[in-house]
C-alpha cells in the first residue's frame, strides 16, 4: 500500500480566519469567504475545505495534539510519569500535581485542553456553515457533512471523557454562549450524531473520518456508557465492533507506529503528519534522553521527560514483542560505547524513579513510535487515534462483562498471539484490565480504562486514594470567567 501522507495535509483556499478563546467565546467572523456561486464545484476543492477539519487534529497554537491532553491521560493514570530531575521538569509542581490527582482549575495544561478541543469544534462548525453556503446538491452536502460531524463527534468524546458536563455549541450562527449540559446530554448527542451520519461515511480514506472510525468511536462510546451515562450498553459496543470491517491485525505490532506507517492494515483512523511540510509528531522527542541524538543520530532536541512508572514494564511477559515499545537499561551510541549524563554517569534507563528528585536516567522510556536517523524535534510518524486492535479488545471486554468469557478468549488469543505469547483458557476482567495496558500502553487509553474498571482513585504510585469526582477535570477558570451560565464540576 502506497499512500500519499501530503494529500491529507491540506493548506487552506478559503480563508476562515477564527479567534478562538474558549468555547464560551464563539463570536468568531467569518472575515473572507468565496461567493458560494464559486465555492465547492469541484472535489478537489470539497477536499481542501473538509481537510481544515482533518488539519485541527494536528495541533492547537503550536501544541502537539496530545500534548497537555497526553499528560492528563497518561500522566494521571498508572502508566507515565514527568519526574522533576534536577532543575528540570518541576515548572510550578503541575507535573505532581496531576500525578497526584491534585490539579486545580487553574491549571495552564486544563485550560489548553479544553481550548484546543473547543477550537476544533469551531473550525468544524464553521465548515459545515460554509458547506450550507455552498452549491453543492443536498445529498453532496450531507455526504461532506457526515465527515465533519463524525470529526466533531470525536471532540465532543473528548470532551465528555475528559470533562464530562460541557456546553454543546453545534450551530456557527448561534452565538449565544451556552450552559453546560450534562454528561449523559452530551453522550446522547455523540451517539445520535454517529448513528445519523455512519451510513454517509465514506468506506475508505486514509486520514479520514470514514464509516470504520464511526462504528469504532460508536463502540467507545457504548464501552464507556456505564461512567458517563450510568447505564451499561456492553450489547451495544459488540453490535458496533461487527460493524468494523475491512480492517485486521499487522503482523508486526510496532509497524503500526513507524515513520511511514500509512501502509498499516490495523490503523483505522490517524492524525497523518509530513514534518517536511507542516507541523510533525514530536511526543518521541518528549520522552528520551538529550543524548538520543547520538544514539537514534538524529538532530532532533530531546527533552528527557516523560517514562514508565515503576513496575509497568514488569507486567510484560519477558518474550512479550511490546516491550520492544520500551527502551530500558544503557543508552548506547552507534559504535556500542556508553552516553553519558551530565553528571559524568551512563546513561541507564532503569524502573526505579523518583518524582520530585530523579536522576536523568530514571524510568524506562517509550519508543513504541519509530525513530528514525534524521528526525529532527517532529517527525513524520502519523500519530494513531483508533487501530483494530482495540474494536477486538472492546467486544471482548463487554463478552466478558456478559458473562461470555469463552467467546471473549479467542479474540484476545488473537491479539496475544501477535505479541508472542500465550493467553489463559480463561480470562477475566482482572487480566483485561492488564491486557490493555500491555496493548495500548502510551496511547491515551489508560485512564479511561481506569475509570471504567474502578480503579483510578483507589491509592497507587506516589497518589492516595482520591475523590471519585476526581475521575473529571474541572471547568477551566478562563472559560468560567467568559461565561457566567457555567457551573464547576463537583468537588471543584
């Protein structure tokens, strides 16, 4: 499979230029557009105006898209820490602060999420205005609209995971700042939005949002139905994974993440990055020690700053191919001789780390996506929101909670099987709750999964046992002082 990543890495023809503050603040203009006599005749065009949705997924004001969302995903749950070592990485005590599950509303990395969530739920608004402005016939306009909303609906996600009681802005003309409706409000629109536009998705595009992703984000929402609308929907999650198709494991589990990872059979929907062209995926960057350069012989500026917590790498099985994900032990230069840390010591990736005093060395690192000699800070790897992986791993935890654990062990065999080895002839969900962390071990699943299996607030790494209201973030200030019909999360 040979795909062009630059098709989906669309420069703007219409100018739509957005002041985006918070979600609160929607009184964006539309300063310049083309007379809808002369807008969307041709797909090429279509293509370019949809591709600025597809391009708010890439980052917000320079962030990388999972930038601070990573770090309350990751670094909340028991999968990744920010230690401060030495000088670096303490920046005001945030990084313990969300380990510890003390953040505050205020919270720069609170406030930047929901911005950068928001503003991709503006952009896509204001398409679908400029769609409905446009020549096109009402079925061409439906079949454009389906992939704009089902973009959208994969924000609002974000949103009702991450903050739960959000203000549904859905409509470019209306602006009125709205209350926030409630969390099982929200999971309603996202399930009615999906369920209208999965028949107008496209079948196939890569980079796109097609008629796969929205059976896949269909089934993350119903995995998920128990928590954000208090009525489990595990019959539902495994009628949408059957729906998934066209799609299957790669042999390889760590070709997924390469540099040139277009070509991968399991990867349903990306976020694609050319970083010859636009902004490239730098969380590899974030993660390793100054001295990768030498050895990965890179130019790229790495920052040394998130790892494992303790313990993570010993839930892989020694033969387990994900741990080949992980890097652990002494960092070497191409000829094999040792780097060496500031401090004079080798560099040694090791489990053991300390939060507010670690070494540079401390915790094992994360390389699942490629490095590449060349990279520079970003790179070209397309950074993976769904694969295949997880539409199996999701009909085979709500078999489970079914009470259908034998149908549920040979799909989880499957997945096993990939990763070289075995699986129990029963498995629970005290072996799922593990399994996922070993499969989707730095992308973004873990607190979710934490949450969902009750067991985010209960005491662990560096945390105390913490208030289960806890399991949403807070409102941010900002968005609270722009609009006074908010009201704060509880326990905030």
């Amino acid at each position: 499979m040979n795909i062009m990543k630059k098709k989906l890495l669309y420069i703007p023809l219409i100018p739509l230029l957005l002041t985006v503050n918070s979600c609160t603040n929607l009184d964006e203009k539309l300063y310049n557009t083309i007379p809808t006599d002369e807008y969307g005749k041709t797909p090429q065009e279509i293509e370019t105006i949809v591709g600025r949705a597809y391009a708010s997924l890439r980052g917000y004001a320079g962030h990388f898209p999972l930038d601070y969302t990573y770090e309350l995903n990751e670094n909340a749950s028991d999968e990744a820490v920010i230690p401060t070592r030495g000088t670096d990485w303490y920046d005001g005590g945030v990084h313990q602060r969300v380990q510890r599950h003390n953040w505050k509303p205020d919270e720069n990395l609170i406030q930047v999420t929901w911005e950068m969530l928001y503003s991709g739920i503006t952009i896509v608004n204001s398409i679908i205005f400029q769609v409905d402005q446009s020549s096109l016939t009402a079925d061409q306009k439906a079949n454009v609209k389906a992939e704009l909303r089902g973009v959208r609906a994969y924000y609002y996600y974000r949103l009702c995971d991450m903050f739960g009681n959000v203000p549904l802005q859905i409509d470019y003309n209306d602006k009125e700042v709205k209350a926030k409706s409630t969390r099982a409000e929200v999971f309603n629109f996202i399930e009615s939005e999906l369920k209208d536009i999965v028949g107008k998705l496209p079948t196939s595009g890569y980079g796109k949002f097609t008629k796969a992703a929205g059976y896949s984000l269909l089934a993350r929402l119903y995995i998920n139905a128990e928590v954000f609308k208090g009525t489990p929907m595990w019959q539902e999650c495994i009628d949408a994974c059957d729906q998934v198709t066209g799609y299957s494991l790669q042999t390889n589990f760590l070709d997924n993440f390469l540099t040139e990872n277009q070509g991968s059979v399991e990867n349903i929907f990306v976020v694609p990055y050319d970083a010859t062209v636009t902004l490239g995926n730098f969380k590899q960057s974030l993660a390793l020690h100054y001295q990768s350069r030498v050895a990965f012989q890179t130019t790229a500026d790495f920052v040394n700053g998130y790892c494992c917590e303790p313990g993570v790498y010993g839930k892989f099985e020694e033969n387990d191919a994900r741990r080949k994900g992980l890097l652990q032990g002494p960092l070497l230069a191409p000829d094999g001789s040792q780097l060496l840390q500031s401090d004079g010591n080798p560099v040694n990736y090791t489990d053991a780390v300390s939060l507010e005093s670690a070494t540079q060395s401390d915790g094992i690192r994360d390389i699942k996506y490629q490095n590449s000699k060349g990279d520079k800070w970003e790179r070209s790897n397309d950074y993976v929101l769904i694969r295949y992986a997880e539409v199996m791993l999701m009909k085979a935890e709500a078999l489970i909670r079914l009470g259908r654990g034998g149908q549920a062990q040979p799909i989880v065999a499957a997945v096993r099987k990939r990763a070289n080895v075995e699986t129990p002839a029963n498995v629970d969900l005290d072996f799922m709750y593990d399994e996922l962390l070993r499969e989707f071990l730095f992308e973004e699943h873990r607190r979710t999964d934490q949450i969902r299996f009750g067991k985010f607030s209960v005491e662990g790494w560096e945390m105390n046992q913490t208030d289960k209201r806890r399991e949403i973030y807070p409102i941010p200030t900002s968005a609270m002082q722009t609009n006074n019909k908010l009201v704060q999360n509880p326990g905030y």
